[in-house]
C-alpha cells in the first residue's frame, strides 16, 4: 500500500527518511572502506589527475607512505596492488584513541594529528578518483535520479536523508534543487535553523570546516568534490578567522569521539528524525556490528515513538551477485535486532539503483 493518509481531501505521503550507507555511495562509483587505500595509491599513479593536484608527490603522499611504513611494516618500495591494506576505520581509529588519550606509539611519526589529517585527505583523494573513473555520465547518476523523482514529496517536507557516508555524492545531488540542512544546530534554534531539505551526515563529511579557535563550521558544495581540498592539510583555514580548520570524520568503529557540538547536535536531531518518522528506508546499509553507536540511536529512536506509533522500515541492499548466505545473514541481523512489533520489510532483490530509478515501489 502506498504510505499516504488522506486529510481533507488531500492525498499526503507519511514522514519518510531515507538512511543510506556505503552501498549507495558505491553504486555511484565510491569505493568501500576496504578499497580507499588502493584507489588511492591507483590516483597517484593517474598522470592526467596528477596534471592538476601532484598528489604523487605532495606532503599528503609523503605522511601516508609513513604511516603504513611504521603502523604496518611496509618496505619502502611496496607495491599497492599485492599489499594487505587495514580498512580506513583501523588505520583512522588507532590514531584517534591514541589522540584522545594523549599516549604515543614507539615509532618515528612524531605529531599523530598530522597522519590522522593526511589520512582524511588521502581518503578525500580516493573517493573523487573512483567516482570520477567509475563514471561515463553524470557524477552521482543514481542519486540524482533519486532526487529527481522523489523531488515534489522533498519540497513538501515528507522526507529527509540521514547518511553514515562522507563523499558529497548526496549532497551535491541535493544541493542542485534545494537548500541542504545538515542539522548542525539544535531543532529548537530559530535563529540558525534553515528551511532546507535535512541530510544529517552522523559520521562527518569531506565538505565541512570546523574550526577549534572561533569554533564556526562551514559546509561548501563545489564542483570539483572533495579534490579542491586535497593538496596540503596545513592551508585548510577557517573562513572567519583564518586559523587553521579541521575536517570532522568519524570512523565507523566502536569508540566515537562525539565531543563535536555540531556532531552532537546531528546526533540529536537524527534521533529525533527517527523517532517521529513514518517510514524509515535503509538503502546500502547493512546494520554491521561495529556501528554501536548507531544501533543506539535506531534503538532509541524505536522505543521512544509514541505508544502508538509502529516502527516500520525497509530494508534494500541488493548488489549484483550478493551470496545467498550474506542475504540471510543481514535480513536475520535487521529482524533479531528490531522487536516483533516493529514492522521491518526485507527486499532480497532490490538495488540502490532500482530504487532510485522508482523510489515508490517501496513507498507503495
């Protein structure tokens, strides 16, 4: 059935949100955790990207051949293609914990903030190259496809995006039809609060500065991606008062530094997203152990809805090619965790881009 109510005549779709993990970015072309570090090294080698930012050769491929050569025992001319690479949430997460406690590693890195940093942008790097290879169209073809069909119910306010990714194939999607709220303020905040479409991006994005000095955050969306960013992480400044700004990127793992108060804010407004929503769309998401802090929230967001009010959600996170045995898997992972009174539907052949080529036969 179509998820519409009638009120006075008129026909109105419930409140929907639409979650999106790394299998809708990857259906656009960006690679997953596992892949960042080869496409990496792969964009290094590319003369024609390497004509515009001499990635080959910056400060930022300096620290990361560092990096793996003390963290993980590279020999100096390793070769990237046979390497055993950890997923970018290992190499990031040790790093943050280290930074968090204030405790160092016995190697010659030195600074840990300046790796954390080269690794963010290396990651930037990586995400823009495999889109831009992968793709013969348009950039983000299957979200602006999204975007495009389900454009009359966003401008009406019937749905909003929560995304665990941090490329701004969404965002720029988004960002071609509407002004995008990233719910970096409280909802209650009048005064900084916009009237755009939410994204809520709870693990941080390429597209944010956020300052530590005057503490003002700025959220751009520009052509060349995540790419105009990437050269040297020390002439990353802050807008306002030219101090040097950071990125936020949270690493999907169980330790999260949430200390952010625009991140804590997003959280908050997240799980109050969830909470009021309708229907809850899980698109290339697949509820992995690792995502606590997420399960949290969902959980939260499930037990908090007013009496009344069923948790009803769908699940689509078909590939080409998914083993039989990892369907089974993430379809009993989405129904152990929700209780028997919410309502989950589990779509075994539905892709990210079958989706957003009809949104409605899910919302129908």
């Amino acid at each position: 059935m179509y998820l519409k109510s009638i009120i006075r005549g008129e026909t109105v779709m419930k409140k929907t949100v639409i979650f999106l993990g790394a299998g809708a970015s990857k259906a656009d072309g960006a690679p997953l955790q596992r892949e960042l570090f080869k496409s990496y090294f792969k964009a290094c080698e590319d003369e024609k990207l390497n004509e515009n930012f001499d990635i080959k050769h910056s400060k930022v491929k300096e620290l990361v051949d560092r990096y793996f050569k003390n963290f993980f025992d590279f020999s100096e001319d390793f070769d990237y293609r046979k390497a055993v690479f950890p997923t970018f949430e290992e190499a990031l997460g040790i790093l943050d914990l280290a930074i968090e406690r204030n405790e160092k590693y016995r190697s010659e890195l030195g600074n840990l903030y300046k790796y954390r940093t080269a690794l963010i942008f290396s990651m930037a790097q990586a995400i823009q190259y495999k889109i831009e290879a992968s793709q013969s169209g348009i950039q983000g073809e299957s979200h602006t496809k999204l975007i495009h069909n389900l454009e009359g119910d966003i401008q009406k306010g019937n749905i909003s995006f929560i995304s665990t990714n941090y490329d701004i194939i969404l965002d720029n999607a988004l960002g071609n039809k509407f002004e995008v709220d990233y719910g970096f303020y409280p909802s209650g905040d009048l005064n900084n609060i916009k009237s755009g479409v939410k994204l809520l991006k709870i693990h941080g994005s390429l597209n944010w500065k956020y300052c530590p000095v005057c503490k003002h955050i700025d959220a751009k969306l520009e052509p060349q991606g995540s790419l105009s960013i990437v050269d040297n992480p020390g002439s990353v400044k802050c807008d306002h008062c030219h101090a040097d700004a950071q990125y936020i990127i949270v690493p999907p793992t169980y330790y999260k530094d949430m200390s952010n108060v625009y991140l804590a804010n997003i959280w908050n407004n997240a799980e109050k997203l969830l909470r009021e929503a309708e229907h809850i769309i899980f698109s290339g998401y697949s509820l992995p152990s690792a995502d606590m802090h997420i399960k949290y929230l969902l959980k939260r967001a499930e037990l908090n809805r007013d009496k009344d009010s069923r948790f009803k959600a769908t699940v689509i996170n078909y590939f080409p090619n998914k083993i039989v045995g990892a369907i089974e898997k993430e379809q009993n992972r989405y129904s152990r965790f929700f209780k028997n009174t919410s309502d989950i539907n589990y779509i075994k052949e539905m892709s990210f881009q079958d989706f957003a080529e009809n949104p409605f036969k899910v919302l129908e």
